[in-house]
C-alpha cells in the first residue's frame, strides 16, 4: 500500500508487484516500452516525492480555484501560449517535436558558447591576462562548478513543477553569464605595448640596455581579477544549463514515443557536440584574423604571428547572449504536460482541509528525509554508480581534450588557430555522430541493459587503444641556446652568443625568428639583426648569426630572418587527424547508451534525481577536473615562461613537443581504460540480474 498526498487529501493506492519489482532501486519496466520512462510520477500541481511505496509525498503549490471546489485536474490546460493567451492558431507549436527542435537549438548554442568559442579563446586568454594553462583551466572547470551547485535542488525540486519553463529559464540565465564574459574587454583595454616598448620591432640596438618586454608586471594584475569574472560567467553558464539536461531529457521521454524518445535525446546530446564544432570554427577565425581590439584600434601594424597579438575572443558571446534570450520565448509558451500525456489526464485536483492545515516543518522533514532516502537508493544501486563514475571518466577526456585542443595542435604542429579551428570542427562535427549513432544502435538492436553496458565498455576500449596515436608527434623546435647550440659555439651554453657581437639581448622580448639556416632564433636581436623590416611581413636584415652559420658576409641578402618558426615539415597530423576523429566517435557513441541505461537501472520515481545525481558527480570527478588535469600536463612540457611576477610563472611561450605528446597520451590511454573497466563492471553486474531489467522482444 502507498500514499500519495494530493489536492485532494491523502488518496491510498494499491502498488502492483509486477509494477514495483526492483533490484537495489532498479526498476522491472513495462515490456511495450522501449526504455524507461525519465520522469516522476507526479501529480499536476502536487509534489510526489517518490521514496518507494511507503514514503508520502508533500504537496508544495498551492491549488487554484479548481482545486478548490473538488474538479480534478483531468481538465489540466495543455494548450501552448503565455498566461491566459493560448490562441488556437499558436496550438500548432504543442508538440514534442517543437520543444525538440527548441531544445536542439539551446544545446547548439550552449555548446557554442561555453565549449566552442570560449575554449577556442582560451590562448588568447592567457596571453592577455598572463595565465598559466592551469589557472585558465579553471575558466571552462567553472560551468560545471556551477551546475554542480544547483543540479540535485532543480532535479529535485523542478521535477514536480513545468520542467519546461524552468528549461526557458535556464536559457535567460545563461544570457546573462555571456554577458558577464565580454565585461572584462569591456573595461580593461589591451595594452599591447606594455609588451613590447613603443617602436622597437625586436631587432638588434648596439648597446642597449633594455631591448623591449620592459620587465614584469607589478603584483596584483589584471590577471587574477579578471580570472574571477571569466571564472563567474561560467558558473552562470552552468547554473543556467543545468535544467536542460536534467529536466528537459525527462519532458523528452515524458511527453514523446518511447520508440523514438532515444533518438531525440540523442538528437539534443549532438547539438551541444555540433555548438562545439561551429564554436571551434567561427572562434578559429576570430582569434587568428581580428585583434582583441579591433572595434576601438582601427588598424595594428602586425598579425598573429607577432607575440603581441591577441585575437578577438570575446566577440562570439555577443550572438550568443542574444540567442539565449530569445530562445527562451518559445520555450516558456509549453505547458506542464503536451497534449496526450497519460499523467495529465489521470492528475487528480482539490484540496483537503487536512492538507490545508498541515505543518510546514512536516512537511519540510517529509522532503528531506524523502530525498535523503532516494539519495541512498542510489548509492546502493551498483549499476548506477559504475556508470556514473565511468560518465566522469568520459567527461575527463571530453571536456580537458575540447578545453586545450587548440593550444595542442598550435604548439605541437605550429598550426595557425584559424586552421585548427576548422580541424578541430570538422572533427567534432563528425564525432558528435557518436551520440546520435549511440542512440540509433540502441533502437536498431534493441539493446537492453546489457547491450548498453557492452556497447560503452567496447567503445572506451577502443578509444583507449587508438590514443596511441598521440605518439605521432612533431620533433622539438631547434631553438638555438636550447635545443642546438650557436654556430661556432661547442654545446648548448644559453642564448648569448659570439655571433650576436655588441648587441645586449638579455632582456630581449620572446619573439621566435627563422633564420635563414633553418635554425629558430628566441628574437631578432638573438639572430643578430641590425635591420628591422620595412613591412610586417617582410623578413628582418643583416642578421649575423645567420650569416655566421651560413658562411656568407653580413651584407648578403641571405643573412634574414621572418617572423615565427621555422616550417619543419612535419605531416605527422596526417597520422593523428584520422584517429582524433575516431577517438572522438567512440568516446562519443558511449554518452546515449550510459544515459539511457542510468534510466533503466533506477525505478521510475526517482528517475530525474537519478540524472541530477549523476550529472553532479559528472561535473565534481569529470569536467571540472579534467581541464585542470590535462593544463597541468601541458604546463609541466613548458619550456620558456613569460609575464610571470610575485612568484607566478606567467603563460608559456614554448613547449617541448615530445613531453606534451608522452603526458597527453599517458593521461588519454590511462583514463579511457579506468573507464572500460568501469562499464564492463557495469555490464557483469546487469548480466547477473538481466531478469530485474526490461528485455526488448
């Protein structure tokens, strides 16, 4: 026997043991549907606090005047509109496929965001605030430190109330967390001279005592003030998402066919991926061809190639800011329940005068002591914590690899941002197949716990075997003083040379030239140029250690140097490309098949506090400390810092090729077999009970 508390009184209802048969919070599901049902069990304007049979669920809104006079609450209103204006030619819009294309356009624009352009502006980031990789990672880490906060209170609380416009609300808040991340261009405008003196091009000044860079500046920057605000503007971000993939995946399953439930939330799951991909191109292109300050500089007398510049990585959240806001128009005009809705037909209205009169502080330690009950539930359930935990190894790989793919490829291929954003789309664009491919197995197979579980172990396994693939990277830049010594010197003694002659190149802003001989110079001055270049893109003159290891008078016309470094000829990315690629499908493909299982695995009252609990653990072990994770790998590969001051290290100018392609391989194959392990712990254990599990025919 169980009690519901409705607006109606208390109302006994009988459980049916077939319905409520489970193992460990893992619920024996109706054979006619294809996967559970990711919703409560609730009533319209009541709080079903589902702790088994036994556990009564308080009522938290009050009733209306309907309710009031006994009707029940089969006469729900499930027309789409704002208040009292549902006119019948906007009905056209009250279907599951509208809220899904809204849905798939939220995510899109989320993914773009927070995960394309701002991840694409992250080394712009650093170079103008002065961070290292591990402080700037806590900039992407904050979205989930955000949700983290707020996921279980809106799984909880939001489940029992329309998780459509809290969905809607969402997509306001998230307006404002783009907003919030232009605030620091807005007031702090680059200095780019504070990089290098006022007319000094890097060359060498016979006798000089200070040859640009100027020293290091004072403590208490910039830096870590604005840090804070980017770091705020995520957080919002993700207090603002939150509801949509807790809430807005159980009006999916709720509102849609079963049979095609798991191909929408797939659908939305690869809009968030596809956000990312164009995020990543439109963010390429911004950051390498427009200047950080471009709308108030009308014009800079370098380009990317300099060290002094920084690219516009603040203009993709203006687009973004507005979507959001508009985006949530239409989301607000869905109704609790979509025409259809067996629950809103069988919601029962009213209000007793028990109800009426009962104690707020019971009915508050009734919903504590329910959700600390559901919270157990959960714990106990192995299935369910093998899964989330294996989730959280996934979003380790998934959100440190998006965080610092740009940084990677740059540096360890010397690839200008603007084509790795277009790799990187094109490779994300093709990979978020995955998670629609994730779903469409499940459908075409009619895989059932079991065969999810497999499927997520085989794809880790394969995705953990392919990271070998990192090993094909580029050999180190051939910085002379570092990696090869100067020409005529006997070893590698640091970067003053005989060749370099009066010059003094000890304070000499980091500025890579490639000389003529092939050999990569930290400045001009260390090449020993004398003459500056009449164009950006003309090479520097009369250079003497280039004439010196080529044998030619400093005169010659052979004796240059150009800006940045030397083309290696390097197509180890050839090799890497197609294995990012499917890397990436198979990590992917596993994301549907362990959410829909998670849904499986737990009984149907406790399905969207299942999600919230898993996402937060997604966020506290996965995509927060992923980014960290994988910018202390790339900081440890550093070879030259700059900016540093008050004992900080500043952002890193140059990194070893071979230690950033041994670290991120260690970290990549290290992670996705802790998570084939987990999954197919996952799989033993589902083996082991298959008859508490729904089975397809």
């Amino acid at each position: 026997m169980g009690k519901r508390l409705t607006n109606n009184g208390v109302e006994n209802h009988m459980v049916n043991s077939k319905d409520s048969k489970s193992y460990k919070g893992g619920n024996k599901l109706d054979k006619d549907e294809s996967y559970a049902n990711a919703a409560y069990i609730t009533s319209t304007e009541a709080v079903y606090v589902g702790v088994y049979q036994s556990t009564p669920v308080v009522d938290i809104k009050s009733t209306d005047a309907k309710a009031k006079n006994g009707e029940k609450e089969s006469n729900l209103d499930t027309r789409y509109g704002y208040g009292s204006c549902k006119p019948s030619c906007c009905q056209i819009f009250n279907k599951i496929g509208f809220f899904v294309l809204w849905a798939f356009l939220l995510c899109f624009v989320e993914g773009f965001a927070v995960n394309g352009v701002g991840n694409a502006g992250l080394p712009s980031i650093e170079k103008q605030f002065k961070l290292t990789s591990s402080k700037s990672a806590l900039i992407p880490s904050s979205q989930d430190i955000g949700a983290l906060v707020v996921v279980l209170f809106v799984s909880f609380i939001g489940s029992h109330y329309n998780k459509a416009s809290w969905v809607a609300s969402g997509s306001l808040i998230m307006a404002v967390g783009s907003f919030i991340f232009i605030i620091p261009h807005m007031a702090k405008k680059y200095q780019y001279s504070d990089s290098v003196d006022a007319g000094q091009s890097g060359e060498c000044k016979i006798n000089a005592t200070n040859g640009g860079g100027g020293g290091s500046p004072p403590c208490g920057g910039e830096g870590e003030e604005y840090l804070a605000a980017f770091s705020i503007a995520q957080i919002i971000h993700g207090i603002g998402f939150t509801p949509m993939f807790t809430l807005g995946t159980v009006y999916i399953d709720e509102n849609g066919e079963h049979t095609k439930a798991a191909v929408y939330i797939g659908l939305t799951y690869a809009a968030a991926a596809i956000g990312v991909a164009c995020g990543f191109f439109a963010g390429g292109q911004m950051v390498q061809k427009l200047f950080v300050e471009f709308e108030r500089v009308p014009s800079v007398d370098f380009d990317a190639r300099d060290p002094r510049w920084v690219g516009a990585w603040w203009l993709g959240f203006v687009p973004t800011c507005i979507a959001f806001a508009l985006l949530a128009v239409p989301l607000f005009g869905f109704p609790k329940y979509l025409p259809g809705n067996k629950k809103a037909a069988t919601t029962n209205g009213g209000s007793s005068e028990g109800e009426t009169n009962a104690s707020i502080w019971s009915l508050m330690k009734t919903v504590v002591v329910s959700f600390f009950k559901a919270v157990l539930r959960l714990i106990v359930n192995p299935i369910f914590m093998l899964l989330t935990i294996g989730g959280a190894v996934n979003a380790l790989i998934i959100f440190g690899v998006s965080a610092f793919a740009f940084k990677y490829l740059a540096e360890q291929y010397n690839m200008p941002f603007d084509e790795a954003g277009l790799l990187l789309g094109g490779l994300i664009l093709v990979g978020s197949f995955g998670m629609f491919l994730g779903g469409l197995l499940i459908r075409l197979f009619r895989l059932e716990m079991v065969g999810m579980t497999r499927l997520a172990a085989i794809a880790s396994f394969l995705a953990a075997v392919m990271g070998i693939a990192y090993l094909a990277g580029c050999p180190n830049v051939k910085l002379a003083g570092l990696e090869v010594p100067y020409h005529g010197e006997g070893s590698i003694s640091g970067y003053k040379a005989m060749c370099q002659g009066s010059c003094n190149c000890t304070e000499q802003m980091f500025n890579l030239v490639c000389g003529n001989d092939r050999i990569v110079y930290y400045s001009p001055c260390h090449a020993g140029c004398t003459k500056a270049p009449a164009t950006p893109t003309s090479p520097y003159q009369n250079c003497q250690c280039v004439a010196s290891s080529l044998n030619i008078t400093i005169d010659d016309q052979r004796s240059t140097a150009v800006s940045g470094r030397c083309d290696d000829g390097c197509t180890k990315l050839r090799i890497l490309a197609p294995f990012l690629f499917l890397m990436m499908l198979a990590v992917l493909t596993s994301t549907t098949p362990v959410s829909i299982a998670t849904l499986r695995c737990v009984d149907d009252d406790i399905q969207p506090m299942a999600l919230g609990m898993q996402w937060m653990i997604l966020r506290l072990l996965g995509s927060i400390p992923g980014p960290v994770l994988i910018g202390t790998v790339i900081d440890k590969a550093c070879l030259i810092w700059r900016g540093g001051s008050c004992g900080s290290q500043g952002f890193c100018m140059l990194y070893s090729h071979d230690e950033l392609s041994i670290g991120v391989l260690l970290w990549w194959v290290i992670t996705m077999t802790i998570g084939c392990l987990l999954f197919s712990g996952a799989a033993i254990f589902a083996m082991r009970n298959r008859g508490s599990f729904d089975t397809k025919s």
